[in-house]
C-alpha cells in the first residue's frame, strides 16, 4: 500500500481516485497521458526517502542502465575462461589477454576486453537456488531483491500481481523523481518473460502502477533494425488538430473551472494534482521525450559502434534516452530465454550459438555503451550493470535443472557466475571476487544478487535498508542486504 503524506494508505484502484483521473485529467486527444502522467508524476513525488548513508559511491549516480542478459549467459565461454580442465569442462574458446594484467576474457568478447580498465568484473555471483534454478523466480529475485512465496519446482511462477515487490526501477524513481519532463522508468526492447510468464518482476508490484516503466515492445526479430527505427511512441505525440497551443488554453479553461467550482478545486487539491498535471503537460508539449527515441538522428559511425542490431540499437536508446533526462533504462536481452536465435539459454549448439549470435551482439553494444557513455562525460553519474540471472553449468552436457542438454550445452548455474558494474563511483580495472578452479563456485567474495541492488540504491544515496509499505501497509526493507561497497570509489 502507499500512502500520501497527511492522508491513510489507499489502493491505488480505488474507484474515487480513479474517477477523479478521468474527470480532471482528460487532455484532448492526448487524454491517455492526460490521466497517467500526471498521476505518475505525482506519486513519484510522495513519501521520497530521506535515507541516512554514506561511504564510497554514496548518491553518485543519477541514473541507470541496467543490461539484463536474461537467459543466463555462459561465464565460462565469456568472461571466466579456465585453462587445463577436461574436455567436458573447459570451454571451446580461446582465452585473450585483456587490459588487466593476468585477467582473461574469451575471445568472444574482442572489444570488451580492451576495455576492462573502465568497469568493474564481479567473478563470483552466487546464490543456493531453492526453488529458483529456472528464470522466472530468478528474474524476480534479480530484479525485486526477494523471492516469491509461491515457486513450482520447475521454478515457473504465477503472472504479475499487485501484491509483487516492485521492480528496483520503480523504487528509484519513487525515492528520487525526475527533475526534467522526462519519462523516468523505461524498459525496452521486450518484457521479461520466461514461458508463458510475461512480467514477472518487471513491475512497481505493491507501489501501483504509476511507477511502472513505461514500455516500447517493437515486434520484429533481433536483426530486425527496420522494426527499431520505426519504434511506435503515439502517447507521446500531440494529435494532428491538437495543437500544443490548443492544449495549453485547455489548461487555462481547467484553471478557471477549479476557481469557479470551489468543491472541484477541493478534489484536485485534496490529490495535490495540480503541479502534476503541468509537469504532464510540458513533458507531451516539449516533445523530449519524443525526440530521445529518434535514433535517426544519430551519425552512422555511432549507430555501427553499438551493433545494427536489436540489442545494440537498444543499448544507444538508452544513453540518449539517460542524456534526455530518464533516471531508469532496462534493456532486456531481445530473445526470450528457451528461444533459437541469439538466446543465451544455450543447452544445446553452444560452441556456434555464441561465437556467431549472442557474443558478437553483446561485445558490440555493452562495449559502445561503456566507450560512448565515458567519452561524453555521462558514465560519471550513470551506472551501467550487466547481469543474467544465473551462468551455466562448469560441465557440458549434464542437467542441473531437469532440462535436456546435448554434449554442446550448458545447464543453468546459480552457484557462481559473471557480472560487470561500471560508472558512478564504481572502480575501474577492478576484479571483485575468484571463482575456483572449474569456475563452479566462488573461492573469494562471494556476492549474491541482492547485494547488487543494494549497491545500487546505496549509489544513488538510498539506504538499501529504507522502509516502503506492502499492499498489507507492512513494513517492508527495499532489500535485505548491505551495499557492497568495495566495487566503489
């Protein structure tokens, strides 16, 4: 439940608050806005914490990139290579020396690898599954800090609920709105899904849904690039007979009925929509957020450096998106996990899978994110994670989670595992954590994934240890861990 500051918790469906919405919040033909934004815009206002922290990377970043490599990308074929191990262990690709002494990558990762003097390399992610050893529940944990109460053996959950923790963006956004007419949360280019499951941990959950990320789901393959540059963002768009001026004067004509009909003002007042509704109207009037999703404006050299492809093309959305103003991009890996075709649930074909379709795509757009980001100045107040929910069993060919894998497939690893942090106070040329011998379990530091969302709100002056308020009114942590500070500066 959420409350308003000098009002008890109300359901955000209650029938009078949305009444209200649609009485005073219609703007013409941009009535669709005209009933979310500003009631968006005014709960991203309310209740914002007034955490007590500190320590390196206190309240450094100003806004996110968070890659999610959904499916579970092979650490050992990427970022984790192991030399002199049986042939059913070792991985089938080349280690390559990188930019820091004695850290190898594969040779999947060329460019990566030349620029790993730039972000951090957590070698030792680590979780016991308990029920969480296929996606879903490992999405929800990945992105909400818990677990849910309700996981099949299979690790399948039941679809998207009210009563979810919300998605970290939504936390963010809530506690540190945003100072431009700019919409805060987006999440592009696909939704969570695993199955049948679509969302499952990619919502405001129990915040109400006027902090959900707002969404553009291009259909279209991963090479598909004609679908990117056609992405569909009407509700950001003034209809052609209503024009910005019409839309301002219908502001003006709103202000004098409130004036006139003071039982009406009262409402509006009562839910403090006023401010929220100009902010509302300038974000459709002003068209930024229009234009940040114009990628035709972008020269071809940068176009080409992130990849001309589904991810890559993504990857530069979400600077230009961060550089317009937006606090939370969340770029989800564009196939599905259990999908042919540039999926990273790699249980079969591994060996040509990834060195001719997921490797190329994440080497090109993670790499001209980080190069693009730190040479405009950017990578200073915005943090970049990349992350999976789990790697990929140490040997080929055995099952870990009840799934077939061919002699050329990995399994689903939680027990250890990569992830790569960089920008907004996180150490550059830094390698957190070592993985023993086969890669199968941390030997060093070992970090679970709370302890990333936890550095994550730390980085954005949050304690990670914040009270919010469950669909119950129960107290709630945003996380139950500690910020791990030791990947800042």
């Amino acid at each position: 439940m959420l409350s308003f500051k000098g009002y008890p918790a109300k359901d955000l469906c209650d029938p009078h608050l949305k009444s209200s919405r649609r009485t005073f919040l219609r703007v013409g033909g941009a009535g669709m806005l005209g009933m979310s934004l500003p009631s968006l815009l005014q709960l991203q206002g309310a209740n914002a914490s007034d955490s007590i922290g500190g320590g390196p990377g206190w309240g450094k970043a100003k806004s996110i990139i968070m890659v999610y490599l959904q499916g579970g990308p092979s650490h050992l074929d990427l970022w984790d290579p192991k030399e002199n191990l049986a042939d059913n262990f070792k991985s089938q690709f080349q280690p390559i020396s990188t930019k820091i002494p004695g850290i190898k990558f594969t040779e999947n990762l060329p460019r990566l690898s030349q620029l790993n003097d730039r972000f951090t390399t957590i070698r030792s992610m680590s979780y016991t599954p308990n029920g969480l050893f296929n996606h879903t529940a490992a999405i929800y944990q990945m992105m909400t800090g818990y677990t849910t109460d309700k996981v099949s053996p299979s690790g399948q959950l039941e679809p998207p609920s009210p009563k979810d923790f919300p998605n970290f963006g939504s936390n963010l956004i809530k506690m540190r709105p945003v100072e431009e007419p700019m919409l805060p949360f987006v999440m592009l280019p696909r939704p969570l899904q695993e199955s049948n499951v679509v969302g499952k941990g990619g919502s405001a959950g129990f915040l109400g849904k006027a902090y959900d990320p707002y969404t553009l789901y291009p259909s279209g393959d991963d090479l598909d690039m004609g679908k990117m540059d056609r992405i569909k963002i009407d509700d950001l768009k003034l209809r052609p007979e209503v024009f910005s001026v019409r839309l301002q004067r219908r502001a003006k004509m709103r202000d004098l009925l409130n004036a006139q009909m003071p039982h009406i003002n009262k409402a509006v007042n009562d839910f403090q929509l006023d401010t929220y509704y100009d902010q509302a109207l300038s974000l459709i009037v002003s068209g930024r957020a229009r234009e940040a999703f114009e990628l035709s404006k972008e020269p071809d050299e940068i176009r080409d450096l992130y990849g001309r492809n589904t991810f890559g093309q993504s990857c530069l959305l979400a600077r230009r998106l961060v550089e317009a103003g937006t606090r939370v991009v969340e770029v989800i890996w564009p196939k599905v996990a259990n999908s042919d075709n540039h999926s990273w649930d790699h249980h079969s074909g591994l060996s040509k899978r990834m060195k001719d379709q997921s490797a190329p795509m994440l080497d090109a757009g993670l790499s001209g994110l980080i190069e693009d980001l730190d040479q405009r100045g950017m990578l200073e107040e915005t943090l970049v994670l990349a992350v999976g929910e789990f790697g990929r069993s140490p040997q080929r060919g055995v099952s870990t989670s009840g799934n077939n894998n061919s002699d050329d497939g990995r399994d689903h690893w939680p027990y250890c595992y990569t992830a790569v942090m960089a920008g907004a106070g996180t150490r550059r040329g830094y390698v957190h954590g070592k993985s023993d011998k086969t890669a199968s379990a941390p030997l060093e530091d070992p970090v679970h994934p709370s302890q990333l969302l936890a550095t994550i709100y730390h980085s954005f002056g949050i304690n990670p240890e914040t009270i919010v308020y469950n669909h119950l009114n129960q107290p709630r942590e945003l996380v139950k861990a500690q910020a791990l500070t030791a990947l800042l500066a």
